[in-house]
C-alpha cells in the first residue's frame, strides 16, 4: 500500500510504502511519530467512529449506493442480502481514501492540540492489484455474525455471514422496525458494513506510545472481580483511547475459536523466558489485585519497581497474551526506549517473529541496531539452508528472518521522506553512520592535539 501525504506538521509531501514490517528513521523532529499516529487513527476504530458519524449527518456525498440501497431495503422490507466480497472489492480504497479526506477534521482533537492545524493535510492511500486480491481472499474466509436487540430478545436486527459465502444477510426480527427511530437502524446497518471494510483491512490497530508504562487498572477490589467473571479490564490508554484486555477465561474461548491465537499467547511467554527472564501478569493474591513482574527465580515485583525494560516491554506481552488476533497492526514508537543494544536487536528478531506469525508492525525508531540488524534478517531470509546460520542470531530462530519484500524503511528528512531498500534488498541509508564518523574522528584529533 502507498500513501501520499501532504502538509502533516513538518512534512510538506512524502511517499510511504506500508508493508508487514514498516520502518520510520530519521532525526527528532521530522515528523515519524504524527505520521504513525495519524495512519493509526485513520486505518483503526477512530477514523471509522468520526467518518460514522459524519456520515450519518449527511455531510458526505452519497458514496456507496450498494449499501444505501441495501439499507432503504431493510427499512421497507426488513431483510436484504448483499454481495459482500463485491463491496469490499469496490469500496473499501474509496472507504479508506474517504475516511482519510476527512481526518483533517478531526485531528486536533486526536492530537490533543488546540495550537495545530491541519487545514491543508491531504492524506490518500493507493492499494495495489495484490492487496485488492488479498482483501477479497480474506473476506470470503471471513464469518460475520452481529445481533442487537431491544426490549425482548424477539425484537432484534441482525448480520450474518458464512464463511466461505460471498452473501451478507441483513435482516429484522420482530417489531424491532416499528419501534426504532430510521436513524438509529441506519447506523446499525452503516457500522457493520464500515466496520467489515476497516477490519478486512487491519483486524484492530493497536498503538504502543512512548510512555508505555503508564497502565490504568480497576480500583482494588474491583479488579479481581472483573478478571475471574471474564469481563474487561483497561491496560493502557495512547492518546486517551482504551486498550481493552480480556479476562483469561475469555482468551481461552476465543482460542478454541480461532486456534491461530494460541500462537500469540505462545509468543508472549517466547518475550518473557527468551527476553525478560520473567513473567508479567495480574497477582490476585492477599497483597493486591495488580500487575507484577515474577522474576525467575521466583520474587514478585510491582511493575513500579521492576526494571525499566520490563516496563516497556510489559504491554507487548499482555497484548500479545490477550488481545492479538491476526491481521493486527502494531505500531510501536521508538521500542528500543531504555534497552541495553543487546535487548534491542533480540527484540527486533522478535518483532519479526511476529510479522511472520501474522501480524504487521510498524516501528519508529533512533536505534543503529535494530536497523542494521533487520538488514541482517533480510539477508539471512535469502538463505537456502537457514539453519546453517540461526545460531549467528541473538535468539537463533529461522522464523525471526524476513524477506525484503515484506518491509519498508522510510527516511524521514527535509520535510519528504525516502525508501531506503533497493531492489537487492539492501539498505542505503546514513542517518546514523555520519553521527558514528564524527565521533569516532574526535579521539584521534584529541591525541593529536594534546601531543
């Protein structure tokens, strides 16, 4: 996928191209981070909840006849059925592209900012033939199953799709029609069929920000209820928006749903032998209802007190413990934030890992390490015998080695960016090498001088 962005803070026009494993480098400054953040908000839930409800306010020009038909079917007919992988064909650049027009509108509140602006940000996303096919794969594979109600459970609207089908049934039941206002059963309709286009895309985003250590948790008391009757709980909140956790009870139902997850939860433990050298997790013991650090040999820590990688590293693993699906997006603002260069290259072999397993990650980052190392993955992919060579790597798994055509590295400079990789794969780029010339060329000149 190529993005053309224009006027977003200190970039004036830059091209990116989004793969499994994005990069962004470059120095402070040069506008990495509001680019991660504004394609966050644009590709997850809060373009989608913003461009609902300006939708349904009748500021935009009527785009998707299909489902603006569909919908005065249902509410003359109550039932209607639609040819979902033809909508998704045809609609969801347009949704995308749509969603994005209008994110001017609402950035300065998702950037918390009252002194921005963003009058001139013109945002639009270009799929390629392979993406448009991969989008249709998916949502043939895809199951839809979503009911609301009102009053009695015989009153309902409902959405149906079978995997494998290319047929969505939307559909009343009881009086439900004649007791709901017209609007509020044409935003059911408009947020399953936004909501089907925006998750075919990316099943959720999920936005890891600098200050990663700041967990929110239910009052005391409150929490230990919460985790064992299988309800929610909030881990973290980017920018304000909640992260929600799922109980482990509900995990393992949706694990022997979706048996891909188990994968996940695997990798989380993976993070914590292989990286942390200890387990993160909720203690429900007398001492309190809080997350802990447990550390190998046996001692249990606040998160408060715990190391400092431990912090950064903690909501990886609980995301991926409780809430990663595949086809998620992660996005992670300078990951190697107080890791010993050791940390960081083990972690950039796990951030591939997890583009293998299924997931897509986009970094920012300042670290040497972890550029030059994900090089070395690249390489490393193009061997025939790989496990000739795992036991060069940090964490010697041939899944952490990812082929060139999976990632992207843009340099952020000058108000424009640039791709980094060429066509042999290799990575041309010098943003840190020159800082490493200069430093090194100080201590000869000092020995020099003081002779």
């Amino acid at each position: 996928m190529n993005i053309e962005i224009y006027s977003l803070g200190t970039i004036e026009k830059a091209t990116i191209e989004l793969k499994p494993f994005t990069v962004f480098i470059g120095e402070n400054s040069t506008g990495k981070t509001w680019t991660a953040y504004t394609l966050s908000a644009i590709l997850g839930s809060i373009g989608y909840e913003n461009y609902l409800k300006t939708y349904l306010d009748g500021k935009i020009q009527p785009t998707y006849l299909p489902l603006d038909e569909a919908i005065k079917q249902v509410l003359d007919e109550g039932y209607v059925q639609m040819d979902i992988v033809q909508f998704v064909k045809d609609y969801t650049e347009i949704y995308v592209n749509d969603v994005a027009c209008f994110a001017k509108n609402w950035m300065p509140k998702f950037m918390n900012t009252k002194r921005a602006t963003f009058d001139n940000l013109w945002i639009h996303f270009d799929f390629s033939p392979e993406l448009k096919t991969a989008l249709v794969n998916k949502i043939i594979t895809m199951s839809v199953v979503s009911k609301s109600s009102i009053g009695n459970k015989e009153d309902s609207l409902n959405v149906v799709k079978e995997a494998g089908e290319s047929i969505l049934y939307l559909y009343s039941e009881g009086e439900i029609l004649n007791k709901l206002p017209r609007r509020m059963i044409q935003e059911f309709c408009l947020r399953q069929l936004f909501d089907i286009l925006r998750k075919n895309l990316y099943s959720e985003v999920h936005v890891f920000p600098t200050e990663r250590i700041d967990f929110k948790l239910q009052p005391e008391g409150v929490l230990k209820g919460l985790f064992q009757e299988g309800q929610v709980e909030d881990v973290f909140l980017p920018f304000g928006k909640r992260t929600i956790m799922v109980s482990p009870k509900q995990r393992q139902k949706e694990i022997e749903k979706t048996p891909k997850i188990l994968e996940y939860v695997q990798l989380a433990e993976y993070l914590e032998t292989e990286i942390l050298g200890g387990r993160v997790d909720f203690d429900d013991s007398k001492l309190g209802n809080e997350l802990v650090f447990q550390m190998e040999g046996g001692t249990k820590l606040e998160l408060s007190i715990s190391s400092s990688m431990v912090k950064e590293l903690a909501p990886l693993v609980l995301y991926l413990r409780y809430l990663a699906k595949q086809n998620d997006w992660i996005i992670i603002d300078e990951p190697e934030m107080n890791l010993h260069p050791t940390v960081q290259v083990k972690l950039t072999e796990f951030l591939a890992m997890l583009v293998n397993a299924g997931l897509h990650v986009l970094i920012t980052t300042h670290s040497p390490y972890m550029v030059d190392h994900l090089a070395n993955l690249m390489q490393a992919a193009q061997y025939e015998n790989k496990e000739d060579i795992k036991e060069l790597f940090y964490l010697e798994q041939t899944d952490a080695f990812i082929p060139s055509e999976q990632v992207s590295i843009a340099l952020f400079e000058n108000g424009t960016t640039t791709n980094l990789i060429d066509e042999k794969g290799s990575v041309d780029w010098s943003t840190f090498s020159h800082v490493c010339s200069d430093i090194s060329s100080i201590f000869p000149q000092l020995i020099t001088t003081t002779d």
